[in-house]
C-alpha cells in the first residue's frame, strides 16, 4: 500500500506531450540494413520496380 501512495504522489514532469508521443529522444536503428537511410533507399528502390514492372505488363496486354 505504501508503494502505491509514493507512486501517486511523485512530481508530474512537465515535459511535452508530444515528445512522449513521437519518441523524441530515441533513435533505434531499424531492425535490418543498419541505417534507416538505407531502408528508405530500398523502400524507393522498391517502388520503382513495382511500378516499372506493372507498367511493362500494362503495355503487354493493351488493346491495340
């Protein structure tokens, strides 16, 4: 019980929502390629491919 009281009465800290929010203040790198540079880059490079990829398809397969 006592444990719960000194819990209750501990300071508010008065730092901004927001912060705790988005996590300022840590910066884990991302569970592969090591960087997130390098993961926004691959994510890129994988866009790039879907689109070129369907758009050969689209061009196959049009009515002509």
């Amino acid at each position: 019980m006592s444990e719960i009281k000194r819990t209750l009465r501990q300071p508010v800290d008065s730092g901004s929502n927001e912060e705790k929010l988005m996590g300022a203040g840590t910066h884990e790198p991302p569970p592969f390629l090591r960087t997130w540079k390098r993961v926004y880059i691959a994510v890129l490079c994988y866009l790039a491919a879907l689109i070129a990829a369907l758009y050969a398809v689209t061009q196959h397969f049009r009515f002509r």
